[in-house]
C-alpha cells in the first residue's frame, strides 16, 4: 500500500507533473477565482489518488479552465452526488470512485482506486460508461498524465441535434458559470427533451445532478477499449 504524504511526493514527479501542466494549460487556459486546497483536504485522498493529482491539485487548485469548459472539483463536494450514480451499478465499491474533473455540462470523470480512470458519468444522458479496467497502480501517474495531456476542447463539449458543439453558443446565451452550476436541458433528455441550445439553461450543479441521477433509470455502458488498441 501506498503510504505517501504531501511531503514524500518524489520532486521529479512534481516536475514531470509541472510539464505536462504547462501544455493543459495552453488548452485550457486556468480561470481566476479557484480554490487552493488546504493540507488537510488533500491528506483525505493521498491514498485514493495519484501523486500526481495531488501535484495538479496543488499547483491549480479546484478551479475553471477554458471559460469554464472543463473544472477540476472538491472530490468531497461532489461524492454524494456520485453515490447517487454509481448505487445501482455493479462496481467492486462505488466509495472509492474520486470525481477528477467535471465538464461545464456535468460530465463527471472519475479515478477508481483499484481501477484507475475507467468510469465516465454522463448526467444530461443519464448513462453511466464503465470502462474495463486494464489499471496497473505502478503506472497510476503515468495514467492520470496521460489523461490530462491528451485531453482537446471538444471532449468535454456538448453536441445538440445537429451535431455541433454547444459550449460557446451556451457561453454567449447564457453567461459564463459559477463554480457551482453547470449548464443543462430543460426539459431533461432522459424523459424526452432536446439538446437544442433553445431549452439550454443555467441551473446549481450538485442539485441537478441529483435529480437527475432520481429521474430516470441509469443507463449502464460497458466499453473494453482493450479490444481496439
């Protein structure tokens, strides 16, 4: 077992970290008004997470990127909302899945301790995608690295029915967000609504996502993307 502390994170970690940090931020140019973390707040996940987002959340906290495209997010605000998603999926234990980042639509990326990066929520949709794990917790920095180096913009974008993105249209209705809301449909999609930017609204994260997870049965997807690599 990992028994690491924020004062044995390896100083070469921290700068391999720092690296790829300058490259994320040239997608996802960091917001003003984030939240650095206390000591204490990071000391609950130094065994849950990778040293390396320990490094990423220290360096740039619970913060917007990009206009508010992407958000990394305090786990703890967000893990009743990610129990309320993952209670009636079969995973080993739903309690140790951490929210990593969210998107300004309320996709949620989670880091399973024993799993690594292999379980996507995706609210608006009401699906939950579980990826097979092929998770090697020697290689766990190299796993959350590579996740934030290879992600672009329009992965965390949102398509409407026509198949273009939404984020800066949304942007340009409705303002830019807070770090507690997230941009959603109304009525929601999972009972029949549209993602047209017409019924695109501003509406408190937390909140709606737990309605959400209550207002229609979650829909369980299943990828083993080690078939195609």
């Amino acid at each position: 077992m990992r028994t690491a502390t924020l004062h044995t994170i390896p100083n070469f970690l921290k700068f391999i970290m720092n690296q790829y940090l300058e490259d994320f931020l040239t997608e996802f140019p960091l917001q003003p008004g984030g939240v650095k973390p206390f000591k204490s707040s990071l000391d609950k996940y130094i065994e849950r997470v990778p040293d390396a987002l320990i490094v990423f959340w220290q360096e740039v906290g619970w913060s917007g990127f990009a206009d508010g495209l992407l958000w990394t997010t305090d786990p703890e605000e967000m893990q009743p909302v990610i129990e309320l998603w993952l209670e009636n999926v079969d995973l080993v234990d739903a309690s140790l899945y951490t929210a990593i980042t969210r998107s300004a639509f309320g996709e949620i990326h989670l880091w399973g301790k024993k799993t690594g990066m292999n379980v996507i929520i995706e609210p608006l949709f009401g699906t939950v995608t579980v990826f097979e794990p092929h998770f090697s917790e020697d290689k766990e920095d190299l796993e959350l690295i590579a996740f934030f180096g290879s992600k672009v913009k329009k992965n965390f974008d949102f398509r409407d029915d026509k198949e273009k993105l939404l984020f800066k249209k949304a942007l340009k209705k409705l303002g830019p967000l807070n770090s507690d809301e997230i941009y959603a449909f109304e009525p929601a999609l999972s009972i029949g609504g549209l993602p047209k930017i017409e019924n695109l609204v501003k509406v408190k994260m937390i909140e709606h996502l737990a309605m959400l997870a209550q207002l229609a049965e979650v829909d369980l997807v299943r990828m083993d993307i080690g078939r195609f690599l």
